[in-house]
C-alpha cells in the first residue's frame, strides 16, 4: 500500500473529535460536518505529497556503421505553479464585521440554556471571583484595586486558591499605600499557594508604585493602559474595564473559547490570541445585534 493510500485510511478511521484537532495541528478550519471536515484533510493530504520532477530526455542518435552513440541531455527543471497559494488564502480567516454574520440555527435556544444553567450562581467564579472577593465597604478605590489584584492573582491559579490569598493580603492590609510599603517577600509569603506567586510578588509591587506615581492611588479606566500595568493582559484588562468601571472595550478570551465556539457556533477562532479576541467579538457581537433587534 502506498503512503498516499496509507495516510487517507489513517484519517478514514479518525473520529469527528480526532480529526477536529488534527485540522487545528495543520491550521485548517475544524468547522463543518464529519463528511466535511474528513474532505478537507484528505485535500490536505493531496497538497501535502512531495512533487515529483520530471526529467525530460533527449535522445541524439548517431549512426556511423555498426556504432550508435547515444547522448542523454538534461533539460532544465521547470518550476510549476500549483494551487498551494490560492488553498493557502481561501483557508485565510476574514475578518468578522459587525452584522455581517447569520447566527447558527436554533442559537436561541442554547443562549437560554445557558442562561438557565447559569441562573443559580453556583460555580465557583460566583463567590470566589474577581468581583466579588474585594472588600466594598472601604471605598471604590480600594475596591478597585482589590479587583485588579484578584485579577492579577488568577492567572494559572484555581479560584479558591486566590480567594484564599485575597484573605490573607485583605488581613494584611491590601491598600495601594500599604502594598506599596510591603516587602516583596512579604508579599510572596502570603501569595505563596497560588501559580508564579515569586513573579506574581514582584508584579504587585512595580503596580502599586505605578499607581501611585501616575493615577493617583487609583487604577486607569481604559483597558489599554491596563494592559501597560505589569503582569496584566489584554484578557484580564477588559475583565477589569468592566467589572471596575462597566464600560466593555473588548471581550476576555482564553483557550476555553475555542471549544465552546466550535461546538455551539462552528466557528474557528484561530491559534494566535490577537486572531482569537478579533474573531470572539466579532461573532458575539453580531450575536448580541441580533438579540437587540
């Protein structure tokens, strides 16, 4: 059996799920049906053998009596076009405009589901999520900055685990004034249990000195100078924009999207995270158009 046979019986026996993540390993689209999806790889597969260079040979023959010289000449390798290109660029992602989108059949209905499952406020991210861990009553800039902290906290870390941490610094004193004047290995002792809490130590305390340098004890209100603040990222700054000041510039994603995209929408979000967020708002945000009209 030859390789090409070899490898379209190989993916022949793949399940839907398996093929699904052999798409996204060679950066092909994993939306669509089993039929679909299993068409895709095989064409990738075609694009994917090696090419063959033909020789063309020149046969000069000479007789001279009972002798034939026979002279083989190589002609020059010519390069083919093929269509990798244009399958290169029909497989290019487009950017999703505002509206421009049809939402997937009966997406209604899962929007209720979701809304319905979600009623109760039962996860984990309800007690023990970034809004509500800080400690309102000491005003909002204090709040605000325990929130950034909660935040900044949750990266790689369990939501239980930062809650306890958030205790700890909260008995400790989790102002920007008193962070600020807080040894870092203080600080690490208290975050100790949560992911990176070394990196995370000395995170706290170059923003807390950026706080008070530059925004008055109090965080910025745009997620972009969020983001400027050290160990905050684009997910994290729009989740804070929101939750601190309810204004929403952008949406937080993670690697969990892409699941929940692909199964409840068909749609890729792509490998790079910038792609990831551009794509997320544009779908969502068609999704909450339609909701309005």
């Amino acid at each position: 059996m030859s390789n090409q046979n070899k490898d379209k019986a190989s993916i022949m026996s793949l399940s839907y799920r398996e093929m699904q993540k052999l798409c996204k390993d060679r950066g092909l689209a994993a939306n669509g049906g089993t039929n679909v999806i299993r068409d895709r790889l095989l064409t990738d597969n075609q694009q994917r053998q090696p090419k063959t260079r033909k020789r063309k040979t020149k046969l000069s023959q000479k007789q001279n009596g009972e002798s034939v010289e026979t002279s083989n000449k190589l002609t020059k390798r010519t390069k083919k076009k093929t269509s990798t290109t244009k399958a290169a660029t029909s497989r290019k992602r487009q950017k999703i405009v505002l509206g421009s989108l049809t939402p997937p059949k009966e997406w209604e209905s899962i929007w209720s589901l979701v809304e319905e499952l979600r009623a109760d406020k039962s996860a984990p991210i309800d007690s023990d999520g970034g809004p509500e861990l800080p400690e309102k009553h000491l005003g909002e800039k204090v709040y605000r900055f325990q929130v950034l902290v909660a935040f900044m906290l949750s990266s790689q870390t369990k939501d239980a685990v930062v809650a306890e941490a958030m205790k700890k610094l909260q008995e400790h004193g989790l102002t920007v004034e008193n962070i600020h004047a807080t040894e870092e290995s203080t600080i690490d002792s208290l975050i100790q249990k949560v992911g990176f809490h070394k990196k995370k130590a000395e995170y706290l305390k170059q923003v807390a000195e950026t706080l008070i340098s530059k925004y008055n004890s109090d965080i910025p209100k745009t997620a972009d100078e969020i983001m400027a603040l050290k160990g905050i990222g684009p997910k994290m700054a729009y989740l804070i924009e929101n939750v601190c000041f309810g204004t929403t510039s952008g949406i937080g994603v993670d690697s969990h999207m892409d699941n929940i995209f692909n199964d409840l929408c068909g749609l890729d979000l792509g490998r790079r995270f910038s792609n990831k967020r551009k794509r997320c708002s544009g779908k969502l945000l068609s999704q909450v158009d339609h909701l309005k009209h």
